[in-house]
C-alpha cells in the first residue's frame, strides 16, 4: 500500500511552512544523512545538526551528562556527548544468550555500566561513546537485536501484555505484535549500510508505509491483553485490544488517538485517551495497523510538531472521518467493539506456575535500572540467572523484570542466586511496587526536573505518609516524569508529577489505577516539600473519608477536590 | 596570479617606477615584525602630513562601517529563531548585521562594537542558557571592559510561572548599562506565547536603528589600532627584575576523571608595556610551599627563626627556605654538601655512582634525601647546600594579538609520591594550588627566536603538540586568526583520553569551524587497548605530512623531549624516506636542511 493508492483529502491536510524537522527528512536520503562522516570526525563526539536527529531514526539519542555541563564548558572541554540506545524488543522478550551479549557490552563500554529497563518494554545503554557505536550495533546484530525505529518519527517499539507464556492467548498476542513491529518498520537499508558495514545499496528506494518523510511525529503501537493495561494503552497512538474465545485469541478492538505528551504552557497541547474504532478479526490486524500509520502519515500536521501527533489529527478531521479513511484504506469495516475490562496495571511479583507446568519469577527493579549497588548486586544476578537459565526474560513496561519458562529443576536456584543478590528483598512495600519514573537527569537532554534520581526518596517520603495516616498496606499509583514529554506516563497515574524546573513539578491528581482517566493538574510549578505537604493532607482525608477499597484517585474526584479530565481536549486545562 | 614573499602588485597610479624599486630594496631584508612596525610608521608619517593640511588625498567611505550585532542564547531554539528573523528584517531595512550564537562569539570582541541586541532566554531557576553562560559570566566579570561606545537592547525570553522570569535578560541588561552601554529601547520579556511581543519590538527597534546604521559616514584617517604603542625596544623587566603580575584565571582544564591535572592560567600584564610573541616562554618566579619548608625544619630540628644570612641579606631560615632556595628538584650540589657536613657511606656510594644518583634524583626532592639519610646540620649549613631559586619557563599559550595585555600558560601540575609522602612541583604547585586569582606573581618574558610562526601568512604549518606541548600552537593560531592568514594549519594533538584530557577543545573546533585550522590528527592513548601516540598519526597520515612539507610547510615540535620528541623525528625521518624515495641518511639530510632553513623547529623540554 503506498499514498499514491490512495488520494489525499486536502481539507484535512494543514497547510503551511513544514517543519525543520520536515526537511531534515526529506534531505536524509532515507536516514542516511551524512552519519558516516560524522562517525570519523574525531574532533567532536557528537553529531552534527542534521545527524543529531537522524541517528534517532536508529534508536539513539546523542546526550551528555548535564550535571558537569557547566563544569566542562568552563574546562574548555565540549559537553561530555554520548548517546543512549534503545533496542527494539517487541513484547519486551530476550534470551539468555541475548541478556548476556548486552551485559557484557554496558559493562565494558558504556559510561554507566548500567542496563536500563524502560517503560517502552525494552532496554537502554546509557553513555556509549562514539568510537564504540558501531560495535554496540555490530554486538547487538550478532545475538538478533536491532535498534531500528525505536525514535524518531516512526511506529516504535510494538508493546505487548507481559508474560505471554500464560496462556496461548499470549503467546498469540507476542506474535502480534511482533508481526506488526516487523510490518510497521522502515524498509531503508539505512541502519545495516552505516552500522552494520553493509552494502551499499544503489537502487531507488522507497518507504511505501511510512512515506519517505517518515511519519509527521513518533507514533507508539501495543497490544493488549484485558483485564491487565500495564502497557497503559491510553499513551499509544494504536492499540490492539486481544479478544479471546474459548482461549484462542480472535480478533481486536482497535483504540487509536492515545498519548501523554504536551508542551509547558501550550494548551493546544494536552494529554488524550485514545478512542475505540471497534473490532476486527485477527487477520485484519496488519492491514489496519498500515492503515492507521498511513492516514496519521498524511493527515498529520507536518507545520506544527506540537500539534502532530495522531491525537491531535483526530481532534482536527474528526474521529468519525479519521475511522472512515481507515476503512477504506485497509478494506475492512469496524464492528461494534467486544466487551472487555481494564482492572489492574501492576506486575505481579514473584512466583507463578504457568499452564504448561513452567515457573515465572517476577522481580522488583527500582527504577528499572540495573546495575550493581552495594549489597544489591543487581546486574551481577541477572547474568548469573541467564548463564543457568533456559527460558527466556520478559521486560515488563512498568520496567521489571521477569525470569520466565523456568524448569521446575532449575526454580530453588534461580530464586537463590536472585536472592543472594538483591533481586529478591521482601518487604519492597506495595507503594514502591506501583511507583515509577523515566529517567531524565542527567542524561536525558529533555529533563528539566530530577525523576530517578528522585523517585526512591520520594516514594520513602510516601510510604512514612500512609504510615502516619494508618494505612501503610496501601498505595497509590504514583509517577514522576521529567518534563511534559512524559515517558514516566505521569498523565495516567494517581499522583503524577511532571518536571518544571529544578525542584520543582507540576502536580496532577486523579487519575485511576487502571489507567481510564487522566490527572489533572492541582498545582502548578511547586517544590517538592510543597507537594508532600499536600498529600499529607489529602491522605489523611482519604484514611479518614474514604470508601472501603476507594483508590486514592477515585476519592480526590469523589470529593472534588479536582474534577474529573472526561474530554481532554476542553477539560484538561478547564 | 601569486607574488613572493613580502612584494605586492606595483601601485603604479601611487608611485612611480623607481620609486617602487627603491622601497622594495629596502623592505626586502626585513621580518614581519620589522614590516609590521614600518606600516605604523608610514601610517604615522601620512598623518602628519594630513595634520600639516598638505594636500593628501581625502577617502570618502563610501558606505558606513557601522553594523548591527545580533547575539543570542537559546536552548530551545527559540531565541536562535527569534534573532534570526530580526536578522532579516534588518536586512531588509539596509543595515549590515552580524548574527552570532553566544557560544561563538569572542567575548572580547564587546568593546568594539557599536549597536548589539541580545536575544536570551532564561531556565529553571533563572539560569542562562548553555551557549549563553560564558558570556553571561563575562559581562558580569571583573574582566568585562567598559563599553562607552556601544548602544543596546535587550529581547528577553521566559516562562512566567517561573520565580526568575527573564532573568538572564535582566542580567544582561543591567551589565551592559553598568559597563557604560546606552539602552536604545527598554527591554522586553516575552513570555511562552513570545511571537506578538518581540515581532512588536523587532519592528520599533528596526525603525528606531534604521537612520543610524545606514547613515553615510566620513573619514579621513584609517586607523591602525594599537601600532602607536608598539615599541621595538626591550621591555624593562628581565630575570632579574620581573614585573608584579597578577593571576587573573587559574582552572583546570582536564576533565574531573581525568589521570592528569592540567590548568590554564591567565596572568594580566597590565600597564607592564610588556610585549612578547607566539613561540616565546614566561618566566615565572615561584615560592616554595611554607609546608615544605617546615618538613626540612621539623626533620633538621632547625628552629624555623633562626636567621641565615644570604650575600647581605638577613633572614629567617624559614623565610629563605619559602623565597630562596631550589627544593623541589634534586640536584647532586646539594648531596655533595650534606655529605662533607653529615658524612654517610651508603649516600657516598650513591654519590660516587653518577648514573645511579641522576636516577635517585629524578624521582626526589631534597628533603626526601633528608628524610632517607637523616643528619644533624644547622640552619647555616642547610642554607650553604642548597642552591638559590630559580624560575621555571612555559612556553606561552596566547598571542597578544587576541589577548592583549594578558599571557596564557598551559601547565601540567606535577605531583608524585616518594615513600608515602605527596610531593608537587615548585611552580606548578604555586600556580595550580596556592597562588590565588588576584595574587601578585613575578614574571618575565623569555624571547625565543626558533620558535616563530613563518614569515610568509600563506606558508602552511605542521604543528606536533601532544600534552601541554599544545601551548605555544594556540598562541600560534590566535595570532595566524586575528593576522587573517591564508596559510594552512595541521595540529597533532596527543594525551591519554579524549574525554578527560582534550586540551582547549572547544577552542579547536572553533579554529576548525571558522577555516583557521584546516587539519587535526588526535592520538589518545588510553582510548583502545594498543597505545596510540602522535609519531602513529604522522606515520598514518605519512603521504600527506611530506606532501606539505614539499610545498614548503614549517615543522613544530612542542613537549616532552625525553620520548616524543625522538619517536617524532624517528617517524618524520621515515616518512620522508619513504615518499621522498630517499636512504634514511639522505632523509637526515633532509631533515637538517629544513632545521637551518628554519623550517623544523623544537621547543621541547
């Protein structure tokens, strides 16, 4: 399917002087920029204009650490430039020959010596500088993994419910959405020329899902198995909701327009639930998703990046006319949605038997940063589980970590090495557990507020407020983001808060806890101790006043002490 | 097509033919200093004539000099936008504009405008953006010049739920009216929606700026900055009479994991009269560390009050051991003497070896022989064997032409450990830890004639400075920077890792970026497993190290001597044997001819 097939209809395209990124993409000659050249330019180790963007497109982001910025620019030294990967992993699944390739690459050449699990149900290198990118992408190519289109303006890595190896449901449902990653993914041999030394390929390309502009902005892809959202399907453009009958998964209820991200002070901007199209039969699935991607490619605002993401063009041209080119374009028909329900988002810690007699552990990773601490060996674990370990590991997108299809033989090992170093600590409270932060500083060149570093003082803050209160087996979905770009999916939590400045958040209350509805914001720009302030009072409230088994966030909106965000686009700021 | 050195076309509607031969047969033996004095004071002689109202021939500019800086600091980009859509409108309205990112912009460069906008916005907690924090500093700074001359405004960029709206703004804006600036047109403060308010301002500030900047101007006299106080003589400070410098910037220059502790140092010369030239040294006379001095004291038992007397001078033995004498190297003097008053057979020994005792020095001090072989001397005997102080030269890191009144030093804080005890450098240790910025340092200029940039601004240049052997090339670009020269530049740069120990790195890629320097080959040794060095780099790139050679390249040589200076010869021999086609004894020869031509120069130590 290429545009061409299909006329666009110029009333819902915007029209205006296209973006600077726009050109970018266009001069790139499919991805390639001048990247090659930028990678033997040994003055700097950082990329220049242009390549800074592109190499996005590859799954990194050129950042420094921002906290000796100001120190080395004094020092006459450029900014210490490095750049995070971000693996494509659809599903989130790696094997043990796999976790033990990256292991030993964050070890020996990433500043952090970290492996970081993230929200997009994958991992990152943080701090790989550039002498060793090409044998970062030459090491991943080597045990199967690719970083291809996990940034940039294209579908990212495709999410899918955790730990599929339950039920044939998710085992079905894994294979989804590794077919629409794979379907979904740019055809440029852009990454193998530059990365992988490939050849040089001299015919004509073309990009006949994405278009050769790629798409207007990022666009994020999931599939979902009710009743568990912890893929949070309201921060994803497209999302595949699996319908099951009689155990065998058959078709999906299509949600699209989802997203979180939003500009400080631009209220144009704002956090959107997606929107339910209806369902389809299994089999419609690609078709619909290039659908989908193909009417945000050319309805998409390409003047404004502010405004370019899918949730916007439904906003803009209507959710009606949106579904209706979909179907056209993909040759099917919506029909009415399934029911199915959302009741949790939570891992499921510890151990599980599955249907085929195989064990899962589900392990706790702060922040889902691994690494070795003291006295909590955490990176030194998971390898030594992976050299014994015959199943697979599943990365969650709350950014935990399942050890899952364990023999029964192999169970009391694993569960002692896990326990030895640290991967297992009873008592991790049920606050901790529905805690969560992106990463921000000080690598992140968006952040604008600590989140990581933040977060396991904050939630220590939290849990001592339960206790006061009397309610310290409670907890309360609470989530730190550095910046309104929202990778820490502030936007759906209980208690979000989204970076402003140093110190400072804007604090939203009332989401839910399966992630339905958005936080609005109660306060704007204040510090932390002002905000702990305030939950102090709240909680009280909530333990005093609360109905039984009333989440925190239902109570704040029960109580209006904020009103509920139904339509974001008019009560979002209202 | 090109003219040889120190020869121009014949201005023949000026001068006549004879008159022609005449001045080039007289400007034929000089150097560039001796021509650059001669365009002063031939400048100087047509201005007498002009002021004896003789008829001279009086220049109408034809169009204004005068131009509009830009300058901006963004982090979003929007100040970047911001400035550059003034840029155009500006443009349109006839005014020449200079558009500059803060980070690219010489600070200095402030005294000599004459109309500057700054477009800045602010962040978190009132900070300036990245690119706009050195400047920032600066005009902040004790550093910062008056600027009488200069008219301004200010575009500020914020967010109002911000505690410290715009204050990068407000800084601005109140530094350059303290420094003497006059405001065209009060500041502005955009908040988040900025796009009405500064097209608004953007549009009053182009009318307002319009007449001035485009208005026709007259002169009679072209100017020729700073040549009147340029003086050929010698300066009056010496060795033995340095001036009393201050220490106006002492920083680290390696980053904060970086094996080494390098620093830039900044020393202000001013009103000294002091000139000098890329390629010669500073001397710097040091004090010895006052702890030092009581570890001698404390292990003599030697009462630190005690006077001794030096030639007719009177002190305490501590005093003279802070101001007088050499402790931090090892000399065998000093040995000779302890042992005529404390006799000891294993020092004798290692005296009489003077293989072995070139080795023990070389990693001592003095008082590490004392504290080896420990002895009862007196305060007199002390003062006998040790030899006077002397000041340590650094080959100097700036050119006056961009630094005026200031000198630049890279210096390398030496710092070992002899037996558990930490041990530093005399002049490094002084001038790294415990001189501070506005403390009085001695210093003096020593000239060094085979160190010079060539005569000819077109000749290319090689210059190999790995360490703080860097130095006297980034006086050698400033200069060959503010010359305008056509000539083209290659550095070899070499230290351990790229990250932590790449010298003045932002200031190379400037050089690179602006089409000064036209070639860089880094070597850092601990990036990869194998040790990689500058003599590898000339070896790689050994094709084109001749070919510029051949095309009548100056070769430099700046650090270590020891090892790098050898491997580097070592490795230019070789090229020039292979691509010359020549036998390793005609290579030498090679080499020795370009050492008398003035065409390899060293200035290793």
């Amino acid at each position: 399917m290429s545009s061409q097939e299909f006329p666009i209809d110029k009333q819902f395209v915007v029209e205006g002087k296209l973006s600077e990124n726009e050109r970018i993409k266009g001069d790139s000659n499919l991805l390639r920029g001048t990247i090659s050249e930028d990678l033997t330019d040994d003055l700097t180790g950082g990329f220049t204009s242009d390549n800074f963007q592109l190499i996005r497109f590859h799954g990194m982001y050129q950042q420094d650490d921002r906290d000796i910025r100001a120190e080395r620019a004094k020092q006459k030294l450029e900014p210490l430039q490095n750049v995070m990967l971000r693996a494509r992993l659809p599903g989130g699944i790696i094997t043990p020959d796999q976790w033990l390739a990256i292991d030993k690459f964050a070890e020996d050449h990433s500043l952090y010596g970290s492996i970081r699990l993230t929200t997009r149900q994958t991992f990152q290198f943080h701090g790989v500088l550039k002498p060793q990118i090409k044998l970062m992408h030459q090491t991943l190519n080597k045990v199967g993994i690719d970083s291809i289109a996990t940034a940039g303006d294209v579908n990212r890595n495709v999410l899918c419910t955790s730990n599929p190896v339950e039920s044939v449901v998710h085992q079905q449902a894994y294979q989804w959405a590794k077919k629409i990653s794979e379907h979904l993914l740019p055809k440029t041999k852009a990454y193998a020329e530059i990365w992988l030394d490939g050849e040089k390929v001299e015919t004509t390309e073309e990009e006949p899902i994405l278009g050769n502009n790629y798409l207007p902005r990022k666009f994020k892809t999931t599939v979902v198995i009710p009743p568990h959202n912890d893929i949070d399907v309201h921060a994803n453009d497209l999302n595949f909701v699996a319908i099951a009958e009689q155990g065998e998964l058959v078709g999906f209820n299509v949600l699209v327009g989802g997203g979180l991200a939003m500009t400080h002070g631009d209220h144009t901007t704002f956090p959107r639930k997606a929107d339910d199209f209806g369902y389809i039969s299994a089999e419609h699935a690609l078709d619909v998703a290039a659908a989908v991607v193909s009417v945000q490619r050319d309805w998409g605002n390409r003047v404004n990046r502010k405004n370019a993401k899918t949730k916007y063009t439904l906003e803009r041209v209507g959710v009606e006319n949106f579904k209706a080119e979909v179907e056209k374009r993909a040759g099917v028909s919506f029909a009415d949605s399934r029911p199915y329900e959302f009741t949790s988002r939570g891992d499921r810690f510890g151990w599980v038997e599955g249907v085929d007699g195989k064990y899962h552990l589900t392990v706790f990773i702060e922040n889902g940063r691994i690494l070795d601490y003291p006295g909590k060996t955490l990176k030194t674990g998971c390898a030594e589980i992976a050299k014994i370990h015959t199943g697979d590991l599943r990365l969650t997108a709350n950014q935990n970590l399942i050890i899952a299809g364990v023999e029964p033989k192999n169970k009391d090992a694993i569960e002692k090495i896990a326990r030895d170093n640290g991967l297992i600590t009873d008592g991790v409270s049920n606050q901790r557990m529905d805690s969560m932060a992106c990463v921000s500083l000080p690598t992140c060149p968006l952040a604008m507020a600590e989140a990581e570093r933040y977060l396991p003082s904050a939630v220590t803050d939290i849990e001592e407020l339960l206790a006061k209160h009397g309610i310290a087996e409670r907890s309360i979905i609470f989530r730190v983001t550095g910046c309104p770009n929202g990778c820490g999916r502030a936007m759906l939590a209980e208690v979000g808060l989204v970076g402003k400045g140093p110190g400072k958040y804007n604090f939203h209350l009332g989401g839910d806890r399966q992630g339905t509805r958005i936080p609005k914001m109660y306060k704007e720009n204040i510090s932390e101790q002002e905000i702990l302030e305030d939950l102090d009072l709240l909680i009280g409230k909530w333990s005093k006043d609360g109905q039984e088994n009333e989440a925190f966030g239902d109570f704040l909106i029960r109580t209006e002490v904020v009103a509920p965000v139904v339509n974001s686009a008019k009560d979002f700021y209202a | 097509m090109s003219s040889p050195t120190n020869q121009a076309v014949v201005p023949t509607a000026v001068l006549n033919d004879s008159q022609w031969t005449q001045i080039n047969n007289a400007i034929a033996p000089l150097n560039r200093d001796q021509l650059t004095w001669m365009s002063g004071y031939l400048a100087g002689l047509a201005n007498q004539q002009a002021a004896g109202a003789i008829a001279a021939p009086t220049v109408e500019a034809v169009s204004s000099n005068k131009k509009l800086t830009i300058l901006y600091g963004s982090q979003t980009g929007n100040a970047k936008a911001i400035a550059q859509e003034y840029k155009a409108k500006a443009e349109n309205a006839g005014i020449a504009v200079n558009l500059q990112n803060m980070a690219d912009y010489k600070a200095k460069q402030l005294k000599n405008e004459t109309h500057v906008v700054v477009v800045v916005s602010t962040h978190g907690e009132g900070d300036a953006p990245d690119d706009a924090v050195e400047l920032h500093e600066f005009v902040a700074s004790k550093k910062a010049p008056k600027l009488p001359d200069l008219s301004f405004a200010v575009i500020g960029l914020g967010d109002t739920s911000y505690e410290f709206f715009c204050q990068t703004a407000k800084d601005f804006d109140q530094r350059l009216e303290a420094l003497g600036a006059k405001r065209v047109a009060d500041r502005v403060d955009c908040d988040v929606d900025y796009d009405s308010a500064a097209e608004a301002f953007i549009d009053q500030l182009t009318t307002m700026l319009k007449d001035e900047l485009t208005a026709k101007s007259q002169s009679q006299v072209v100017q020729l900055p700073g040549l009147s106080t340029v003086s050929s003589a010698a300066s009056e400070y010496t060795k033995k009479n340095p001036f009393p410098a201050t220490l106006s910037e002492s920083l680290k220059i390696t980053g904060r994991d970086s094996i080494k502790d390098i620093r830039h140092i900044e020393i202000s010369l001013e009103d000294s009269g002091i000139q000098y030239q890329p390629g010669d040294a500073v001397g710097i006379w040091f004090t010895n560390d006052p702890q030092l001095a009581d570890e001698f004291l404390s292990l003599l038992d030697i009462d630190g009050e005690e006077t001794v007397s030096l030639g007719d001078e009177s002190l305490s033995i501590r005093q003279a051991l802070i101001d007088k004498f050499e402790l931090t190297l090892g000399y065998p003097t000093f040995v000779k003497s302890y042992l005529e008053t404390a006799p000891n057979a294993e020092l004798q020994a290692l005296f009489e070896d003077k293989n072995k005792l070139r080795e023990y020095l070389a990693e001592r001090q003095i008082v590490d022989v004392i504290r080896e072989f420990p002895a009862k001397i007196t305060a007199e005997q002390l003062a006998r064997a040790l030899r006077p102080l002397t000041p340590r030269l650094y080959s100097i890191a700036s050119s006056q032409a961009d630094v005026e009144d200031e000198v630049h030093l890279t210096v390398a804080l030496v710092e070992y450990d002899v037996d558990g005890n930490k041990r530093q450098g005399g002049a490094s240790g002084f001038l790294s830890n415990r001189l501070d910025e506005g403390q009085q340092v001695k210093v003096f200029i020593e000239e060094n004639n085979n160190f010079r940039l060539p005569e000819n601004p077109d000749t290319p240049v090689i210059m190999v400075g790995p360490g703080t052997g860097i130095a006297p090339f980034r006086a050698f670009m400033q200069q060959r920077a503010e010359d305008d020269a056509q000539g083209k530049n290659w550095l070899f740069f070499g230290n351990p890792s790229f990250t932590q120990d790449f010298l003045y790195q932002t200031e190379w890629q400037r050089f690179v970026k602006d089409g000064v320097v036209d070639k860089v080959s880094l070597a850092f040794s601990r990036d990869q497993k194998e040790k990689i060095y500058v003599q590898h780099r000339l070896l790689e790139n050994g094709e084109e190290v001749y070919q510029w050679l051949e095309e009548g390249a100056h070769f430099y040589v700046c650090g270590d001597a020891t090892h790098m200076a050898k491997d580097v010869h070592d490795a230019l021999v070789s090229i020039v044997a292979k691509f010359g086609n020549k036998s390793e004894e005609q290579a030498e020869e090679y080499l020795t001819e370009l050492r008398k031509a003035k065409r390899y120069q060293k200035d290793v130590y």
